[in-house]
C-alpha cells in the first residue's frame, strides 16, 4: 500500500507495507541481518537514511551531549567578545567603524563557512575530519588573537576564529540526523539549540569579568583553552556518524547546495527563518537603547531583561522538539494490507503542523512589544513579548531545521548549510538599519511589519503543509524513490 491516508487527527499519513523500500523508512541495521547494500547519490533523498549505524539510546544521549558543547563554542565567542569593544578600540586605537567590522565578519563568517567549506565537506568526508580541522582553526586563531597589535590583525583573527567555530552550526545538525531516528530528532535538535541560548548567559558576564581582572587578551586564551578540551574530547569520544555506504558521485560544491532553494517547500520554510533571525536581532539591538531611554534602567537591569528573551528561547526549544516529536508520534500507527501488518507512516511536512502555535505566539509577542514600548507601559509588558517573541522563535527554528534535514538526510549538514546562510545574512544586515528605521517609523508601526512579514511567512508554510508533499512527490529525486517503494 502506497496511498496517503489521514489519521485521527488530522495529520497526512503514508502507507507503507513492512517490506518496502520506500522513502522515510528509518533504518534498523542488526548483526542478524544483511547490510544495506551501496548507494551512490548524488542528491539523496529520505531513503538514504537507511545506511545510518545504529547507536544505542545511552550512547545517542553521548554523542548529543557532546555535539551541544561543541555548538556552545561560537556563542561564546561572540558574546565573550561584546564587552570588550571599548577596552579593545582605546588598546588598539581604533575608529568605531574598524571595531564595529571585528564584529560583522565574525557573523557573516557564521553564515559563508558552512555553506562554502563545512557543510559539502562534512557529508562527503564525514563529521569528525570536520570537527578535528575546524576545532584546531579555532585554537590556533584565538591563539594568534591573544598577540593582536592592530585592529587589522584581529580583524584577520576573529575571521578564522569564526570560520572555526560555524562549522559546529551545520556539522552538530548531520551528526544529530545520523544517529537519531526521526520520532526523537526535534527534541535532540532542541537540545543542540540550547547552545546559542546559553553561550551569551556565559560568555558576556565571563568576558567582563576575565577583561577586568586579567585584561582583554586573556579573554582569547581561554577560548583557545575551551576549543582544546573540545577537541580532545571530540578525538578520543566522538565516532563517525555518516553512513559509509553513501557514496557520492560529485565532489564538495557549496552552490549546489544552493539548488534546494528551487524547490518551494525550500525556499518557503528558508524565507520564513530568515525573519525569524532578523526580528530577533532587530529587538536585541534595540533592547538596551529602549529600557535606558524609556524606562531609565540601568546596564545591570538591561542585561536582567535580555534574560526575558533568552528564558523564552530555552522554552521553546526544549518545548517545541517535543511537541514536534509528539506530532509525529502521534502521526505514526498500525494499517492492515492483504494480511499483513505494515507501519503507517507521516510524510515529513506533518512535521511543521506543531509550528502553529508559535506561529501565533511570535506575532503577539512582537506587537506586544513594540506597542508596549512606544505606549510606554509598564516595564513587564514588554518584557512578556521579548519572552513571546524568544519561545516562537526557537520552536519554529527547531521544527523548520528538522523537517529540512528530513528531506535530504544524507546532506543533511549541507541542506542546513544553506538555511544557515540565509539566516545569518539576515542577522547580520538587520542591526545596520534597525535603529534608524524605528526612530522614523517608532517601535510600534516597525514590528506591527514585522508581525505582518511573520504571518507571510506562516502562510507560505501552511501551503507545504497542505499542498507541499503532493509538490514534493511530483519532483526527483522524491518521485523516483516514490515509484521504487510501491513497486516493492
């Protein structure tokens, strides 16, 4: 049986007799049963997963652990460095402008790395090589930044510093899509997620603090301390992940990953992240101009009230991989066929059906927000929006990046590579037009546009939920694996 059904509540099911070939099957690989034999691929689809090792739950939980530290390494970098612009532009006699693109290049590199180098590489070469060369560039540019003698030099460092750090962004996700079957892979992806969250509530009061105490230099020395113990770590205890009987036909190329952004279902769920990156990054660059100008708070009590938007990322990260696991739990049941009991499975688009209560939550939150500023109600107002803001960001992140590494889950750490891009292209544009954009527009019309963009964005989801797996099917490489499976 290959044709779509729809169980109870409402969720697209596909059924599959239990000796099918077909696509979305998640693979089981036992010592009592042959191997998969050899793929080549040179775009492989959800049927690839079946080359994926089996790895006991224990030792999933492992290598997620371990995945999520490493993800907490450009978090920290980043915001470690936050606090020390003005030391570091008097040390190095500097103009705003020079600090200011230390800063820029560090999050663009965040976005260009793994799609131009890590993510092609690591589906091709595997996940360790990269974590091992990525980690040692991290070392040895936080190394060299520690000798810095001019803004151009640590420009040069914090560049490869970054280049280091990103690859964890795509590579984390592959590993996670290797060694998680799907009904535990939102939830495993809410908890990698947790490591951008975390890294500021470290990194920013650590900075201040190691700047203060020892001087801005050592702020670098213990990031290449961090990358060391990463690196150790990840040589003696992380195993490769990637199927090895995947091979591909073409070598590493970035703008071929760029390709998927053909397909609707693509380019949709990538647009609407994109706004998710830049509204967040529009209201944490306004945070600590609005609450000294409107309410009169202080550095202490600024930084108390980006804990606000922070609290709701950790939320929504850990709240929406579960919901969305359970969406597809719940997707997932018994179908009788010619007297044979075969599994009814969700078809990957079922999993963006638990976006939508971010899908609401997000908007709300931003028109909170802004109207709350610009009404100059009291303090808490705003404060529930950021939080609104911050739970709908992550849960829609968490479920977005698990349904692209559905698709292609053998490049899973390329398709991400391209999502990753986007977004941070659009992290780092906003806060060079956002502070002049609410002073002309004022914080309630600016993100009331924002709210409205959120909707698009959530509409244009709700069509690949609706109509995207009859779009999908129609197209290679899905519509061969399609007809091979109901064949079987």
């Amino acid at each position: 049986m290959s044709s779509a059904e729809t169980s109870s509540d409402g969720a697209r099911l596909l059924a599959v007799p239990a000796d099918s070939d077909s696509p979305n099957l998640e693979p089981t690989v036992s010592p009592k049963t042959s191997p998969p034999s050899q793929t080549t691929s040179e775009n492989a689809p959800l049927s690839s997963a079946s080359a994926s090792p089996v790895f006991s739950p224990r030792r999933r939980t492992f290598i997620l652990i371990l995945v999520s530290a490493a993800m907490l390494v450009g978090p920290i970098g980043g915001s470690i460095y936050n606090p020390l612009i003005v030391t570091l532009q008097e040390a190095l006699q500097c103009p705003d402008v020079e600090i200011n693109a230390t800063l820029t290049v560090y999050v663009l590199f965040q976005g260009f790395a793994p799609l131009l180098v890590w993510g092609p590489i690591g589906d091709i070469y595997g996940r360790r090589p990269v974590y091992l060369v990525s980690f040692l560039i991290f070392i040895l540019a936080s190394i060299a930044s520690v000798f810095s003698v001019n803004v151009w030099m640590l420009f040069v460092c914090r560049l490869f510093t970054s280049f280091g750090a990103s690859a964890v962004n795509t590579t984390g996700v592959g590993t996670i899509a290797d060694v998680f079957p799907k009904e535990e892979r939102s939830k495993a992806l809410g908890w990698f997620y947790l490591g951008p969250m975390i890294g500021p509530f470290i990194g920013g009061p650590l900075g201040g603090l190691i700047a203060s105490s020892l001087g801005w230099r050592y702020c670098f020395a213990f990031l290449a301390i961090i990358g060391a113990v990463l690196l150790v770590n990840v040589y003696f205890f992380l195993p490769e992940t990637l199927p090895k009987n995947i091979v591909f036909k073409k070598k590493p190329n970035a703008f071929r990953s760029m390709h998927k952004l053909r397909h609707p279902f693509v380019s949709l769920v990538t647009f609407w992240v994109c706004i998710l990156f830049s509204s967040n990054f529009a209201v944490s660059t306004q945070i600590a101009r609005q609450y000294t100008r409107v309410y009169g708070f202080s550095e202490v009590q600024v930084g108390l009230v980006v804990l606000s938007t922070a609290s709701g990322n950790i939320v929504g990260s850990l709240i929406g991989g579960w919901y969305a696991d359970r969406s597809v739990r719940r997707g997932q049941s018994q179908n009788t066929e010619g007297g044979r009991l075969g599994p009814v499975r969700y078809v990957a688009e079922d999993r963006l059906r638990s976006t939508w209560v971010s899908a609401v939550s997000l908007p709300a939150g931003l028109l909170i927000y802004g109207w709350g500023i610009q009404s100059r109600l009291h303090f808490m107002v705003p404060i529930v929006g950021q939080f609104l803001l911050g739970y709908g960001m992550l849960s829609i992140s968490t479920s977005a990046n698990a349904y692209l590494v559905e698709l292609w889950p053998a490049e899973s750490a390329s398709t991400m590579s391209v999502n990753n891009f986007w977004r941070y292209i659009a992290a780092a544009i906003t806060p060079l037009f956002i502070t002049s954009l609410e002073d002309t527009l004022g914080a309630g019309p600016l993100y009331s546009g924002y709210a409205c963009l959120h909707l698009f964005g959530a509409a244009g989801v709700l069509w690949i939920v609706l109509r995207g797996t009859k779009v999908r099917m129609a197209r290679e490489p899905w519509k061969s694996e399609s007809e091979e499976g109901g064949k079987g």
